[in-house]
C-alpha cells in the first residue's frame, strides 16, 4: 500500500454548500446580495464585531484597512507602520502599497506574535500604526501591544489571516484593534477559494472600508438593491451619485458564490472543525513531546485559544532542517517555511535589513517548518508524522 498523504490543507464541500452555490446559480444573482449579507453577518456576530465587509483577498482586506485609517487620520505618505518580522510577505506588501512604510519588529520566540517589548525601539515621529499578525492560528499578545499603541496614539490593524474563532483572554481577534482582516484562501480555517473580510466596530469605518472595495463609490450606492424601494428623493439623489467616486478605491468585490461557501461552512462544519483542530494539534503535541529536547512544539498562551491554522515546529540549534523537511517530504507529509520575510530577493532590494536585529526570525527562518493538522488528518496521518520525525532523529 503507498504511505498515506499527509497534506497542508483540505477542502470538504458539503451538500449543503453546493445547494446554496447552485442557489446562486439559479437565482442569476452574483453580486453581493443575500448569501453575502448572511454571510457578513454571522461572521461578525461569530466574532463579536458589529460590522463585517467582504472583499476579494486577505491582501485586500489589509490594504483597504491601512487605506480606510490613513484617511480616517490624515497620515501623510511615508508614515511608518510597525509589522512583524515574521509574516507572510503581504502583510508589509500592503503598507507599500499605501505609500507608508513598514518598519520591521522582532517576534517572541515561544508563541511567534510582534514582541511588544521590542516595538519602542522603533517608533519614531513618524510611527502611525502598527499590524500585529495573529501567526499560525494564535492571537499575537495584544495587552502589551495595545498599551504601547495607546501610549504612543498609533492605530491598530490585526492580521488575523490565520487565525478565526480564537479568543485573546475572552476578546475575539477581529475586535482589538481598529479593524480586523482575515483571509479565506485556499487551507486557511474557513475557505471560499479567495475571499478577505474586514471586521470592526466603528460604522465610519465600515462605510469607508465598503467604498473601499467598490472603487470608491459614494457609499449612497454600494450594491444593486441600494437603489430598491427607496422614496423619490432619495432615489433621485441615488441616480445623481450612483456614478461618484469619493476617493481611490479598487475593484476588490466578491460574488455570491464564495459567500455561498463561506456561509454553509459557517453554518454548519465551522465551529467543529476548529474543534477537530485542537484536537490533532493536542494529539499531535502528545505524540511528539518524547522529542521536545530536539524541537520547540506550538504553546497556547495562557488565557488564550488557539485555532490551529497549521502546526509549526522549530529545530532547536544543533539540529539541521533540510535532512527533517526532506525526509519529511519524502514519506509524503507536506510542509512549508515559517513564513521567510526578511530574506526574500524583493525584499532585499527594497530594504537594508541587518538580520541581527531579528535573532528570533531568523532562528525561525533557519530552523522552522510547518505540518498540517486541518479536519482531513486522523490519527494514522498523526501517526505518521510523529514515526517520520523520530526516524528522521535517529530515535
Ligand atoms: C498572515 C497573512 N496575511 C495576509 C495573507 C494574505 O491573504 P490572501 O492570500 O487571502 O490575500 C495571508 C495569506 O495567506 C497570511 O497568511
């Protein structure tokens, strides 16, 4: 028999997603509309935030957040926004795209968030804000973050990409910042095949972040039913406006079938599959804690959940990744580099990062790597990962 697959991620469509996506189909109507607004709305209300906006990427989401509070603040070009040093490269992509620029922040060695305690060193006058990344499907340690953002009056954008339906001690990640940005990408923890939402509290914000997405349109008209049973002056000033750009927007919508999927698995695998997350992440932390000399296994901070996006693993010093990644990859388990940021060949041109400065995203980037422990896995796939590990340290 060939060894089983262990792969990043998994995508189960249920019947009840292709109900609703032939729904769409057979109702014609691919614009946002119904399955959008449920979807909208139950996400927030999952997250405890008042408003939700879809758009077409996570990248999206982030670049309409920084758009929406430069407005909002009156930051001029150049302002600087505090990122982790350790992030999937869009995270800081999007500060660039908004003429700011990102100032990079070591993370903490044990849970992988910005370390606070590193962020004043590099604020400036400048300094607008800053992006805590909630990593690999853990919140990033927001008290600390949010004291030194208050202190020094800089706006908060969490990348939540990775991580959904997590608590930081007893807040949802979405809500403690200024605005939240999440992904539904391809083996993220819900997935729509591309899609972004934002999540905040604040109606401005909402409105601006949906113009946003729209091209910029006035917000009087945002999709095809804002024109729909509507007294004769309002639609007269709807027609006057329905056509007027009040700032640079993009075209970043979504249709009614990524949120056709989104809303089905929300309704009913969401919360169950998180659940069978921490599970294999607890399991997969039993099967391995005999090799803990040899490697750093994912901590749950105390007081805080985590939804397990992907399980990383760090080599402590002495042990050489590429024989593990390999013979990992060999044995048909997948995996992937924790989130190289510094070294890449764009960024290299683009900034003169002294890597010294970042000793714990380089012990990362030298010695880190994930696996996956999504709803598709069960425990011969757990198994299987844990036997190829001890093998490959010779145990
Ligand atoms: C931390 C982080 N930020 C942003 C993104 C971008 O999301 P998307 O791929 O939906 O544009 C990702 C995506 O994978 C991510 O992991």
């Amino acid at each position: 028999m060939p060894p089983l697959k262990v792969p990043i991620g998994h995508i189960h469509v249920s019947p009840k997603a292709r109900r609703y996506v032939l729904d769409v189909l057979r109702t014609g109507r691919l614009s946002y509309g119904p399955y959008t607004r449920r979807f909208e709305s139950r996400f927030a209300r999952m997250h405890g935030a008042r408003f939700a906006v879809t758009s077409s990427s996570g990248t999206v989401a982030l670049q309409i957040a920084l758009a929406a509070l430069k407005e909002v603040h009156g930051w001029p070009d150049g302002s600087e926004v505090l990122v982790p040093a350790t992030t999937f490269i869009a995270t800081s992509n999007t500060v660039l795209y908004n003429n700011l620029r990102p100032v990079f922040v070591d993370i903490d060695p044990v849970h992988y968030g910005l370390d606070a305690s590193r962020m004043e060193r590099h604020i400036t006058r400048r300094t607008r804000a800053v992006i805590p990344v909630h990593l690999f499907g853990q919140p990033a340690d927001m008290d600390p973050i949010l004291a030194v953002a208050r202190k020094h009056k800089l706006s908060v954008i969490e990348d939540s990409a990775e991580t959904m339906y997590a608590r930081y001690k007893g807040r949802w990640v979405g809500t403690l910042g200024d605005i939240g940005c999440f992904s539904t990408y391809i083996a993220h923890l819900l997935t729509t095949g591309v899609g972004g939402i934002n999540t905040t509290q604040d109606p401005e914000l909402a409105i601006i972040l949906r113009s946003l997405m729209n091209h910029g349109r006035d917000s009087i008209y945002l999709n095809i039913d804002d024109d729909d049973r509507t007294g004769h002056r309002k639609m007269r000033l709807i027609v006057k406006k329905r056509f007027s750009f009040v700032r640079l927007g993009h075209s970043a919508r979504t249709t009614e079938l990524e949120s056709a999927l989104g809303l089905a698995q929300l309704e009913e695998s969401f919360v169950r599959d998180i659940r069978i997350r921490r599970a294999n992440a607890s399991e997969l932390t039993r099967l391995l804690s005999p090799l803990e000399d040899r490697m750093q296994l994912p901590s749950i901070r105390p007081g805080c959940e985590h939804s397990f996006m992907v399980y990383p693993i760090v080599l402590r010093r002495g042990t050489r990744k590429d024989r593990i990644v390999e013979g990992l990859e060999r044995r048909g388990i997948e995996t992937r580099d924790l989130m190289p940021l510094l070294n890449q060949p764009v960024y290299r041109r683009l900034f003169k990062l002294d890597a010294r400065e970042y000793p714990v995203s380089r012990w990362l980037l030298e010695s880190g790597f994930y696996v996956g422990c999504h709803p598709g896995l069960g425990q011969p796939h757990l198994r299987a990962i844990a036997s190829t590990l001890r093998r490959c340290l010779g145990r």
